[in-house]
C-alpha cells in the first residue's frame, strides 16, 4: 500500500471502446439486474406473507433504485477514469451504498443483504482510483457497524459477536478492494503496453510498406505453392503484372524462370541467385539480376517464405556508367587544361609558318594542322563547358526573355554563319510567352540543337523546322528530316561523352541537358512529323520551359521593344 501513489488512476490511459468502457458497461448492467432481482425478490416475500416488514415504500425504493440503475445505464456516459470523487460516482456507488445500507438495516424478508456491498466496491476498486476504492470499503464497513450498532440498541444481545462480524466483513470489502484495485492497475498497464506495441506495430509496418513500395528494386513475397503474397510496384512493373491484381508466379509463362528459382531455394534451403529475362508476346525482353532468400518459419514447423529481389540491369548499368561518366569527367578535365596552352602554342606555330609556305603541297599540310587544332580546340572547349555549366551560378536577377524574339535572332545569326537560309523554317507561335532562361544559353542549347540537324538534314528546304508553341509551359522544337536513331543510340542520347561519330565528343546534348536542368525546364527527344504539319517523320528535340511570372515577363517584353 505505502508503494502506491494517493491517486492514481486504474485506467489512465482509456479511450473511447477501451476495456474502461466495456467494465463500466459491465458494472451498470449488472446494477440493473440487481434492481430487477431486489424488487423481484421483495415482491415474492410480500405475496406469499413469509415474512413480515416489506412495506410498499421499501418495494417503492427498490423500484426507484431499479430506475437509477436503468437511467445510468441508458443516460449517462462513462465517468472519466480515475477521478477520486466525479459527481456520476455519486448516482452510483453512493447510491448503491445507501440502498443496500438501508436493506441491511432493515433485515427485510430476514435476508443478508451485506454481501451486495462487494458491487459498489469492486467498481470503484477497478474502475476508480485507489482513494475511491478504500473510500468506498471504509463507507460500506462503517455502514456496516453503525447497522450493528443500531441493532444492538433495539435488540439487546451479543454486542461483541454483531460488531465482530461487522468488523470481519469491513476487512474482508477492505481486502476486496486493494487486491482488484491491484488486479485493475496491472490490467491498465498491460492494456496500454498492448496499445503501444500495437502502435508500434502498426507504425513499423507502414514505415517498412512505404520502404517497399518506394524501393527502385522490384521485391517478391511467394510461399511454396507459388502465391505471391506482397509484390512492390517495382517489381509488378519489371514482371508486367497489373498494378492490384493478386499474383501466381505459374500463372504466367513468362515469370518461369523465377518459379524455378523459388523451387530451388525451398528445395535446398540456400539463396539462389541469377541473370534472367522476363519477355512477354509484343514486349521488349527485360533483362534483371534476380537473388532469393527464405525467412524464418513464423511457427515451430510451419512454412518459411521466399523473398524474391529483382535489379532491372538497365538501371544499374546506367548507375555504373553514370560513376564512370563522372570519373571520365573530372579526367577529361584535368587533361583539357593541360592539352589548352600546347594547343594554343601550336596552332599559333602553325600561323606563322603558313605565312611563309609557298609550295601548294606545303599549304595544305599546314591546312591540315589548322582544322585539326581548331578541332581540338574545340573538344577542350566542350570539355570545359561540362565544368562551367556545373559550377557556374544562374543569374537570378534578369533570367528571363522573350522566347519567340530570342529564338528568331539566334536562328537568323546561325542560317547567316552556315548559310542555309532555305534549308531552315521558322514557325514561332508564342508571341507572348516570357521564359526562365539566361539569353545565352539559350542560344548555346539552340545552335547545338540546330547542329546536330544540320549533320543530318536532307538538302530540301524546309529539312529544318524551328517552332514554338506558348501556353503554361512554352515549348521550342528544332526537328529535321534526318533518319531515325538506333533504340540503343536513343537510350544514351544525353549522356556524356556518347556519340554515334568517332568525330564527335558526345558532350554537346548532355551540355543542352544540364543548361536546361539548371533553369527548371526539361529536353528531350522524340520521332514525329514536322511541327508545320508535314506528314514526313523526322528526329525532334524539344525543350520545356518554366515560365515568368506577369510582372517579370513584363520588363523581358520592354527590354525587347526597347
């Protein structure tokens, strides 16, 4: 007793439908039984005359009480646990208490009615705090020895024997508290355990399904008869299966090669792993490293699970190219610098040798050198732009143009450098869009563009088409009339140093891509027809942009008219 606080609640942490809820049910109903059994009972004794003193304002009380009980039950709400004096304890315990006084006073039909007192107890020993509970027994103990008291006062007689049974009895409601107050406050720890693990749980079962789901590596629940019991969106996307649909790895032909391994890894118990494509009918065969591995039975003698783990090899040879790009990159930097100032000293060798060359033989070696070195020259400058774009800062203050106004100058300043007035057509339709993009690069990401055309146009006149199209997100578009890519040309268009011509750096379109990312707009490719409504199928790049907010676009439109 001295171990437990004053006050402390039995069931401190209830909430609504909580076993708190479900005893005090419990507690008023049986009240209202009792009701029922207590007017049942006078009713009897009185009709058969047995026994004398069951007046009709006793069988009134006993009605009344029956009533309180029924109005508690159907009326009033469970009182909030714990509280050591609550006014609905009142229209119970205290009730009971001096119903069940008044009976025992009496001695009504010659019943011992002192056992009816264990009701109000035990319900303020489970249901209330442990003041209540000993308060409770105190008061039906006290009830009990002033009953005696009285007797004694009208019945001379034996006034150690009534008070010692009074005295037993107090002990023993007494003892009946604190034990089921004991037995409540263990039960109410245990229950808010259960609630916490339960959260817990519950928490780490979401938090491990957002991993899965979230997992770029598909990831395949099956149990030995081939059911799939959890499949991550990844894996449902590597093995073509609907997004919700419930799985059976041999329902499909397809998916054998996973059945094969599942079997052998229940078979011998050991994780297998392999390289295996999963095609269907009209499919591209995809190609994936799958790896298994068996849980432990979640029952002495039940069955283990195989985990199944799939790694589109697409993607991780994209993430192993990606590290060497990179690796390739700070390189190829490295020796662009120290290439930079030898080239420069020999191309400037070069000038002036050719200034006294007279022989036609001679020039054209010298010729040679000349278009070699500015060849050169010009891989070092694409190598260092890669350095540029992913250091320098975007200037944040002015980043925005005119897209229809800037692309035309830049189209008309590179037809006059290359001559090509009637191979390239301009159809600008975004008079009144203003984008988020610093004008010169954006007349890097254009030339390129219109380079990379250029290499592959026919000589018709319109084999180059430059558009645009506003709305909430302007487009430009640079197509020709070029052939198509190879699918695995297409799949590596925008990586570093990937060219299709031994000619090329392969750094030009990957330039265009980072230039595009660092002003929030997106590039990329397709094949289609001409943007002017040919039906001719040709190779088009296009670019996304992010467009201006009104008051910005607005000094873009006056920088330009000025």
């Amino acid at each position: 007793m001295a171990a437990q606080p004053p006050v402390r609640p039995a069931w401190h942490a209830a909430e609504p439908d909580s076993a708190f809820v479900r005893l005090w049910l419990g507690f008023a109903t049986a009240r209202v039984c009792i009701g029922v059994a207590l007017l049942l009972l006078l009713v009897i004794v009185k009709t058969l005359g047995s026994q004398p003193g069951v007046s009709g304002w006793l069988l009134g009380m006993c009605a009344t009480y029956l009533l309180a009980a029924l109005a508690v039950r159907l009326l009033v709400r469970p009182p909030r646990p714990g509280h050591a004096f609550d006014p609905q304890w009142v229209s119970s315990i205290g009730v009971d208490l001096l119903v069940f006084a008044a009976l025992q006073l009496l001695q009504v039909g010659g019943i011992y009615y002192a056992p009816l007192f264990a009701v109000p107890v035990l319900m303020a020993a489970v249901l209330g705090s442990t003041v209540l509970a000993l308060g409770t027994a105190a008061g039906a103990a006290l009830l009990l020895l002033a009953e005696a008291w009285v007797l004694t006062l009208q019945v001379p007689g034996d006034l150690t024997q009534r008070f010692l049974q009074a005295g037993l009895t107090g002990i023993g409601f007494f003892a009946l508290a604190f034990l089921a107050h004991q037995l409540a406050l263990r039960l109410a720890r245990e229950e808010e355990a259960g609630r916490a693990s339960r959260r817990a749980a519950t928490m780490q079962v979401q938090v491990n399904q957002l991993v899965i789901d979230t997992l770029t590596d598909g990831v395949l629940v099956v149990d030995p008869d081939g059911r799939v019991h959890a499949a991550n969106p990844a894996a449902r996307d590597l093995l073509f299966a609907p997004p919700a649909a419930p799985l059976q790895l041999d329902a499909e032909p397809a998916w054998e090669p996973l059945v094969e391994m599942a079997r052998r890894t229940f078979a011998g118990g050991e994780a297998q792993m392999a390289d295996i494509a999963i095609q269907r009918p009209g499919e591209a065969a995809r190609q994936m490293y799958a790896r298994t591995c068996l849980t432990a039975p979640q029952e002495p003698g039940g069955d283990s699970l195989c985990v199944v783990f799939l790694h589109d090899l697409r993607e991780m040879e994209a993430r192993l190219r990606t590290e060497k790009l990179a690796a390739m990159g700070r390189m190829s930097t490295a020796v662009a610098h120290e290439i930079r100032n030898p080239l420069a000293a020999i191309s400037q060798a070069n000038e002036l040798l050719a200034e006294d060359l007279e022989q036609p033989a001679h020039r054209q070696l010298s010729a040679m050198v000349k278009q070699n070195a500015q060849r050169l020259q010009q891989i070092v400058e694409e190598i260092l732009d890669v350095a540029r774009v992913q250091h320098q800062a975007v200037n944040l203050s002015t980043p925005t143009l005119a897209l229809d106004a800037d692309v035309r100058g830049h189209c008309d300043d590179w037809i006059g450098q290359h001559r090509s007035a009637g191979r390239v057509q301009l159809a600008l339709a975004a008079p009144g869009s203003a984008v988020w993009f610093e004008p010169d690069h954006l007349r890097r990401v254009l030339v390129n563009l219109l380079d990379n055309a250029l290499r592959y146009a026919s000589q018709r006149e319109d084999a180059i088409q430059v558009a645009t199209e506003g709305g909430e997100a302007p487009t430009l578009v640079v197509w020709s009339d070029g052939p198509g890519l190879d699918p695995a040309v297409e799949w590596h268009l925008f990586e570093p140093f990937f060219s299709s011509e031994s000619r090329s750096s392969g750094l030009g379109l990957y330039i265009c891509r980072q230039l595009c990312e660092r002003h929030g707009a997106s590039i990329g490719y397709r094949r289609g027809p001409a943007p002017a409504g040919d039906r001719r199928n040709g190779n088009a790049f296009f670019v996304a942009f992010r467009t201006a907010p009104p008051a910005t676009a607005t000094v873009a439109f006056a920088r330009m008219a000025a």
